[in-house]
C-alpha cells in the first residue's frame, strides 16, 4: 500500500501547508539560520515510516546508480594549465561517489510523494524568501530528485551545486564518517572569491561549519554559493542522501559534462539547453 505524504512528513511538528503561528515560527527560525548559517535544518522531518519507506525505495534502485572514480576540482571542469598553479580551479581532488539518477524514483514512490506533498515547495520558497518569479524546481529529468548513495571509503570533495538551491533528506548514516562541512555563501554570481576558495581547499579557512545529519532530517542549503563537502565513510552500511532541487530560472538543467560525470549518461535536453545558463559561474 502506498503511503501517503501525511504518513511520511511529520506533520503535527512540521505543519507546511497550514497557514498559522506554528508554521509562522517555523519560517522565522529556518530563515535566521539560513541568513546567520547559509543553512538550515529541520530535525525528524520524516517520520520513521517515511525513513523506512525512503530507505526502502533507495534500495530498490541502488543497482542503478552511477559510481565514478575521478579527480575533480571545484568546479567539475577539466585542467586549464594557462593559470597558476595555486589557482583553485587547478587544485583537484579524489573523487569516489555514486549518484542514483532521478529518472528511478517514480511519482508513487516514497520521495516524489514527499516532494509533490501540498505546501512542500510554498514552504522551502517561504524559507528562502524567494519570489514566485525566481524560484522554479530543477527541470533536469536526471536530477530534480536523486540520491546520493556512499559506501566505505567514499567522500565527496569539496565542490560547488550547479543548482541554487538544494534539499536534502537525510535517510541513512553509514557507521562512521560521513560528515556535512560548508563554507557559508562563499561566493556569489558576480564573485568567485578564488581567495577564500582556496583556503577552505588548504584547511585555514574560518568559514567552514561541520554538521552531523540524521536519518529523517530535513537540510535546506544554498549549495550554488556554498562550498562543501562530504567526509569519507566507514562501514558497510551506504549512506543514503535524498537531494531535492531548485533553481532561480525556469527550465535550467546541468551542463552537459558535468551530468556525464555525475550521472553517466546525457539526454537530449542538456544538448538542447547547452550554454542557456543565466549566470556565468564556472559551475
């Protein structure tokens, strides 16, 4: 039997789409936390149905995820030897991480149910603050809902999301490791600060914030201008990573090298899309 998005959400705690004090306090805190932290995080979001039923979908389809071995920098381009060799985006790091693509997870599954739940994309668009006109939901077919599958001895490097915007849902913790660090709003659309950038890639930065997610928690994030990373594993255990994404212009997908890296595979729209980005980031 499918489960519904109330038997998922903890709703009594967490009322998105019910107007009132409750969620009135709700939004006030997320968004001191993402101006003061660039990040916020809502424990128990998920029931331990909804884990259980999300933990379940994952691995159903972790056979499908794409797993890729690299160094990558920052920014997920190749090698400009035309710049100095300090630069950050020459600075490149081991890569080992698989990605279930979004084309896996179906609307009746536990993940879609949650992210097409009343009042899910009103409530993350009150917490960002965000107008109507600039807050869309990622239109890449691969990656509007993935997750992130990790197993000992995997980490994901310091990088940037393509994607403004990205929530995630903490579903499974490997025995160890495993820890969220970030750089808050780093760097802007018209400043990549490659100075401080570097810092955090030589560890004297004193930007960065490490976080201990939990099974069922809820993390709104401003991955696009925040660095960050994942610590490596330890354990047999994967750790599952449920990664809902927005963007600030309609119909914006990855860039075609970068969704090859990630995903393996490329579709006809990124060909199609190829060079529309409304900013000019590296990525």
């Amino acid at each position: 039997m499918q489960l519904l998005a109330n038997d998922l959400i903890d709703i009594e705690r967490y009322p998105i789409s019910t107007p009132g004090s409750q969620r009135d306090a709700l939004l006030t805190r997320v968004r001191e936390e993402l101006e003061f932290r660039g990040c916020a995080v809502l424990k128990g979001f998920l029931t331990p149905a909804g884990i259980a039923a999300a933990v379940l979908e994952a691995d159903g389809v972790a056979d499908k995820g794409h797993r890729s071995y690299s160094r990558t920098n920052a920014y997920f381009t190749t090698e400009d030897v035309s710049l100095p060799a300090s630069d950050p985006r020459r600075r490149f790091f081991e890569r080992s991480n698989a990605f279930i693509p979004a084309d896996n997870f179906h609307s009746d599954g536990a993940l879609r149910t949650v992210f097409d739940s009343e009042g899910f994309d009103a409530f993350i668009r009150d917490c960002l603050q965000q107008p109507e006109d600039r807050f869309f939901r990622y239109a890449d077919p691969l990656a509007d809902v993935i997750v992130n599958a990790a197993s000992e001895g995997n980490g994901f490097p310091w990088h940037f999301d393509t994607n403004n915007f990205t929530v995630t849902l903490a579903l499974q913790n490997a025995e160890s490791g495993g820890a969220f660090e970030y750089a808050p709003m780093i760097r802007t659309s018209q400043n990549e600060n490659f100075e401080e950038v570097s810092k955090v890639l030589d560890g004297t930065s004193e930007k960065v914030i490490s976080l201990a997610l939990q099974p069922g928690d809820l993390q709104i994030f401003k991955g696009r201008y925040s660095l960050h990373r994942v610590a490596p594993l330890a354990g047999p255990t994967p750790r599952y990573v449920a990664i809902f994404s927005y963007v600030e212009e309609p119909n914006m997908v990855g860039s075609v090298e970068r969704t090859q890296q990630l995903y393996g595979r490329t579709l006809p729209i990124h060909h199609e899309r190829a060079g529309q980005r409304a900013d000019s980031l590296v990525d």
